[in-house]
C-alpha cells in the first residue's frame, strides 16, 4: 500500500489505519480511496480484529478529494470513474470504525471523518465543507451526514459559506465525540476502541448495522430492524458468556462466536 498504514492488531483486537500522503494533507486520491476499501474489507474479514481506528496525521486528517486529480475533469468523466462507489463500499464497513482526527478534516475529509462510527479529535482540528470555493459541492455524503449531525441551518452555513468549524463548535454542534489536547487525540480513540472491542463483536457489530438503519428507515421498521438483531444475537455464544458472566459476578471473556 503506497497511502495507507495497515497495522491489524496495533493493540489486542483494535486496527490502525493511517493515511499517509503527508506532503499533499492526506488529500483523497483515487488510488488512496481504493486501498482503503479493500484494507477495511480485509480487516473486516480478519477475526482477530473487533473496532478500527482510521487516523492522518498531526496536521491534516485529510483535505479533502484530490483537487488536482479532478481539476480537468469532465461530468461524463468523473461519471465514469464512478470514484463514490469506492466510499459506498467503505460505508459498509462492519466493524465499528473510529476517526482520530487532528488538523484539516475538509471536503472529502470531514466526510469520511463522517463515514466513521465515532470521531475523537483533538484540539487542533478543523471541520468543513469548502467545496463551495473551489466551484462545486459536496459529493460524498456531506450535505446529507453533516446535515443530519449537526441541523439543517448549520449545515447551510458551512457547505453555502465554505467556513470551518474548530473542535470545540464540532463537540458542542454533536458532529464529534470528544476533544482531547493534540498529544492525546490518538490514545483517546484506540482506548475507545479498546473498550469496544472488549465486547461482544457480534453484538456490536448488530448494534452498529441497527443505529445506521435508523437513518434509512422510519421508526417502525427501525424497531422491527432492531427487534431482529436483537434476537440474533441469542444465537451467539457471547450472549451466553455474557449474562452466564453476569449471574457469576465475573468479567465476561467474548470469544466472537
Ligand atoms: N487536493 C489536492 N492537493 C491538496 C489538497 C486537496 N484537497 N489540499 C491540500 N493539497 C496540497 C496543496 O496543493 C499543497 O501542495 P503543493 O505543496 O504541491 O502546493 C499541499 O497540499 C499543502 O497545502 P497548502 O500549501 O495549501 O497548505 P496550507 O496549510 O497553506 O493550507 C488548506 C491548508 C487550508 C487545507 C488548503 O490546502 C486547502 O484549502 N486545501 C483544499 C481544501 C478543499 O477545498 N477541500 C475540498 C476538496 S473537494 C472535495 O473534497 C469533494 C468531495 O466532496 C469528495
């Protein structure tokens, strides 16, 4: 991989991917898009692994698509190449995923921070949807992810005016999970995951697919959704060890079976 860093157990059961075009604030090229696709598909398939963290760097989570990779383009062009049917695969990750974002979070970037489950940033970051400047729009679930987590009249003003938010406005707004100082904005998160992670995989990974149905359905069918999931996970052996654990009065051990 020439974009990204893989590490599948960089703690016990917790992933780390980290994007890795340094010179360019991580912007999203295609050719990044695609390993990250099939890195999340072989972590996905990877059973030691239960929660991956995706992180940048100190300075830029990414800045968004790859301007200059777009920049000649035309519409048949960029229909061609289809590059969302990239990001639809990535948003089917099981798994639960979690954004460590410091520095630029852009475009693009904001939106895969959104893609993720959870985002933990640190006090450096910057969230926008600038595309407005640069002539276009979002085009990878922004208008839609960043309407739904923060209102309608915010996300008018930061996709119509390009403004970006700071961490703190992000937190207070619902967009993120937590804030923390610059050095700890990774720990924070792979100790998030590792909390996860201590749980039933299965369990989790129901519950992951049961909350994102509830922004595609209405509340009927969401609960039915849920109600169904819930009863699968009765024919995991987790859910044994998980109430037989409770009634002993010891830490449960999940075996993801
Ligand atoms: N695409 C391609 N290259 C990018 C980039 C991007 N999105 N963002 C930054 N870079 C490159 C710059 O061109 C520059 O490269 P060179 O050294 O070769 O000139 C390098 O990264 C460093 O960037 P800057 O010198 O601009 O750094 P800065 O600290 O002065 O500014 C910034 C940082 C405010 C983030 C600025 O780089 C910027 O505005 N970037 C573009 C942000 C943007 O518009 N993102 C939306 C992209 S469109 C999109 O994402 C569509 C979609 O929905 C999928």
């Amino acid at each position: 991989m020439d974009f990204i860093n893989v590490t599948p157990n960089y703690q016990p059961h917790v992933a780390l991917i980290a994007l890795n075009r340094p010179k360019e604030l991580n912007a999203l090229n295609l050719q990044l898009m695609q390993e990250l696709k099939l890195a999340l598909q072989a972590l996905d398939n990877d059973d030691t692994v239960r929660a991956i963290v995706l992180t940048g760097n100190e300075k830029a989570f990414a800045a968004g698509a790859d301007i200059k990779q777009m920049a000649d383009k035309t519409a048949v062009d960029m229909l061609k190449i289809d590059q969302f049917s990239t990001w639809d695969q990535i948003r089917k990750t099981r798994k639960p995923l979690i954004a460590a974002v410091s520095g630029f979070a852009l475009g693009g970037g904001c939106e895969l921070a959104m893609t993720c489950d959870m985002i933990v940033a640190s006090e450096t970051a910057m969230f926008g949807q600038p595309e407005i400047k640069i002539g276009v729009m979002p085009g990878a679930g922004g208008t839609q992810r960043l309407t739904k987590a923060i209102g309608k009249a915010r996300a008018m003003e930061m996709v119509l005016t390009g403004k970006f938010i700071d961490a703190h406005e992000a937190l207070s707004f619902g967009l993120i999970n937590k804030v923390v100082p610059v050095e700890m904005y990774l720990a924070e998160a792979l100790n998030l995951a590792t909390q996860i992670a201590q749980m039933s995989p299965i369990a989790a990974m129901l519950a992951k697919e049961a909350i994102n149905r509830s922004f595609e359905t209405h509340l009927d069918e969401g609960l039915h959704f849920e109600r169904k999931n819930f009863y699968l996970t009765f024919s995991s052996e987790d859910q044994t060890e998980g109430m037989q654990a409770f009634v002993e009065k010891r830490k449960p051990n999940y075996q993801g079976k």
